[in-house]
C-alpha cells in the first residue's frame, strides 16, 4: 500500500526515516545499523554526517533511552518538516 501511495523517487527518503524511530530497530543490531541511511539524510538536509552518526550511536546503545545529542535533534527537527500527505492542502477552500 505505501508504494501506491508514494512516488518511487521517495521511497528511500521514507525507509531512511524509519532509523530515526527506535520502535523500529531489530532487537540485535549490528554498531552500523542505520548508519547509511543517516548519510542519505545528512546529505538531504545538509547536516554533518560525522557528529550525528557519533550522536546515533550514543542513542542506539541506550536502546532510545538518552537524550538526543543536538545534530540528532536537529535532523529530526528536519525530517519532521516532510509532508506526510496532500491531502489537507487539497480539502482547503
């Protein structure tokens, strides 16, 4: 169904932000887990790869339990500026 509902061009966006939700982590990991799709991220919204995979992995290790360093927050602050969906600028009049 996401795949009827999102342009192919967008689909390793959509994946890439599901690292960002611990709710969405295996239980066993490997220290790299993410790492990539961060990068993608990174370079999307120009923010520096190097201190936020330090900051993700901080995060990881507590299992989503510490604090998000400030790049992490700041990429998450970026990603929750993508629209989920047109549909509510369509219904407005």
């Amino acid at each position: 169904m996401t795949a009827r509902l999102q342009p192919e061009s967008q689909s390793e966006l959509s994946n890439a932000v599901e690292v960002l939700e611990p709710n969405s982590w295996p239980q066993e990991m490997a220290v790299e887990h993410g790492e990539v799709e961060l990068r993608l991220l990174c370079d999307r919204f120009m923010v520096p790869v190097s201190e936020v995979i330090h900051e993700y992995r901080d995060y990881k290790e507590s299992q989503g339990k510490r604090k998000l360093g400030e790049k992490l927050k700041k990429l998450i602050n970026c990603v929750n500026t993508l629209p989920v969906s047109a549909a509510c600028c369509e219904r407005v009049q």
